[in-house]
C-alpha cells in the first residue's frame, strides 16, 4: 500500500466519521424539536405555580442568617489563608 493510498483512505475515513457525527446531531436536533413541539401540544411545558403559605415572611430572616453564616465562613477561611501563606 503506498502512501497516497493511505492519505486516500484515511480522507474518506475522515470525511465518513464526520458525517456520521454531524448527521446525528442533526437527527438529534430534530427529535429535540419534535419532542418540543409534543410537550406544547399537551401543554406539559408550563410549570405549575405553588402557593407559598402565608408565613413567608418568617422564612426570610432564616435565609438571611445562614447567607450571614457562608458569608463570615469564607471571610474565616480567606484570612485563614492568608495568615497560612
């Protein structure tokens, strides 16, 4: 086998997996735009909204508190680090 023979072979080898592959994206593509179009046939693509209970308020000082916690633990570990350094 001589080597333009090879350069040929492996060109069409090349030229082959590459359309193997960009035809399956294209094939994916498709199922991705067909399955699209079934959920909004159905209408299973809107959310339902949940009613939050009335005491919503007393949830928020909660989540203040623990993002004041990450907060000074990072500041904790940064001049940790430092101090380290």
């Amino acid at each position: 086998m001589t080597i333009s023979e090879m350069l040929s072979q492996s060109g069409i080898l090349t030229l082959l997996g590459m359309g193997v592959v960009f035809s399956f994206l294209i094939i994916l593509i498709i199922c991705m735009y067909a399955l699209h179009a079934v959920l909004h046939a159905f209408k299973l693509d809107k959310e339902e909204k949940v009613e939050k209970p009335a005491s919503t308020a007393s949830a928020a000082p909660a989540a203040s508190a623990d993002t004041n916690a990450v907060v000074a633990a990072i500041a904790a570990a940064i001049h940790d680090k430092e101090l380290n350094s």
